[in-house]
C-alpha cells in the first residue's frame, strides 16, 4: 500500500513540512521544518538578511514563499546539499516528536509519497511522475529510527 500525503490536516499530515512539529537546529528553535529549510537557501549569502523574516514568520506558507522569492540570492551549493538539509530537519523532527515518530513507524515499510500536485522534486507532481525526494527522506529516516539501539535512553 502506498501512503499518500500532502496538506497538514488529511491524513499522514504530520508528514508535510508544514505540520507545527518545532526542531531545535544549531541551538536555535524553528517553529516547522519548512521555515528551517527555507532559511538555509540563504546561509552565507549577501541576502543572509532575510533569514531571521524566515525564522519568524507567522506560518510555514509564508516562511516558504520568502524563501522562494526569486529576487534573493541563494547559495551557490544549494542544489548539492538541500537534500541533506532537509534529511537532517526531517529526522530531527521525528527523533523530537514521539507522537509522530510512532506513525512513521507504523507505516511499515510502506512507500511513503508527498501528494503535490506541483512539486516534481519533492513530491509525485500532478502525473505521479516526480521524483518524490521528500517521501525518499522520510522512508530513510523511518529505517535509520528503527535502528536506534533505544529512543528512551535519548529522552529521559
């Protein structure tokens, strides 16, 4: 069975980088994984500015359409690290959150597929034929959490 997801409130919502989980990222608190991703486009950049607007955005719809404009300047490697960049989100998100982290997990070993009707690199696009690289990151993350010798040494 593949499980589908897209916006926070359909089912497998807490999947969406949108979904209110917040991740501490090199000591500093990000109210979604969305905000922190959209910040590190900008990271030693002369546009570096705009990362505390993306920080303190209201909600993740706006922390991603400032980290979108396309008059700012992004680093250079971007297009190398933005996946690993969002791995290392991701699976901060589901190591912090305990509640979620078991849905993950109880998705077997299901493929997981971020239902965007416009997002081909992310997500499936409105054809199914993207590329899918956030349901990639998340299915990579389930399978490094089952490896963990014990989450509950992590937390207590």
């Amino acid at each position: 069975m593949t499980i589908y997801f897209y916006k926070v409130w359909q089912p497998y919502g807490c999947f969406s980088n949108f979904s209110p989980h917040g991740i501490i990222m090199q000591d500093i608190y990000w109210s979604t994984v969305e905000h922190y991703y959209q910040a590190q486009k900008f990271v030693g950049t002369s546009d570096a500015v705009i990362i505390p607007l993306i920080h303190n955005a209201e909600t993740p719809e706006l922390a991603a359409a400032l980290g979108r404009d396309p008059t700012h300047q992004i680093r250079v490697d971007w297009e190398e690290v933005k996946t690993q960049v969002m791995r290392e989100a991701v699976l901060k998100k589901f190591l912090t959150h305990t509640d979620i982290r078991e849905i993950l997990l109880t998705t077997g070993d299901n493929l997981i597929v971020e239902n965007s009707p416009t997002d081909y690199f992310w997500g499936c696009g409105a054809e199914k034929t993207g590329h899918n690289h956030l349901g990639k990151v998340l299915m990579s993350v389930r399978e490094e959490i089952r490896k963990l010798p014990s989450l509950s040494v992590i937390f207590d």
